[in-house]
C-alpha cells in the first residue's frame, strides 16, 4: 500500500459544508474528491478545471490570501 501525507487547507464554513452536501449526494467525501483531483492534475499536467470566477471573486481570493 502507498504511503500517505496529511494536507490540511482552511476552507470557509458555508463553503466547506455546501460541497460536502454536493460530495455526499454523489456517494463521495471530501479525501475522494481531492485525491481524483490531483490524480487528474498528476496525469494532465494541468488544472484539470475550467475556472470562471468573476474578477469579484478573484480580487476576494487573492486580497484574503495577502491577509496571511
């Protein structure tokens, strides 16, 4: 069996919970959905997303992360 790492990220409440009722609906949790994602990122080479954030959102991300 492979190893494991532990990633821990801070995610909002409200999101956080909202894409855990969208996981559960699908019969998957949160580790399934993050460990398809970076399979997909590891065989493409790329983010494997189409993002379309308005630029709000965008400006709210970034001035959220020069908080820290």
């Amino acid at each position: 069996m492979a190893k494991e790492d532990e990633v821990t990220i801070q995610v909002d409440m409200k999101l956080q919970k909202d894409v855990k009722r969208v996981l559960k609906n699908l019969g998957m949790t949160t580790k399934d959905a993050i460990t398809l994602l970076y399979k997909q990122i590891a065989k493409t080479n790329s983010y494997p997303v189409d993002l379309t954030l308005t630029e709000k959102e965008i400006a709210n991300i970034i001035e959220k992360r020069n908080k820290k």
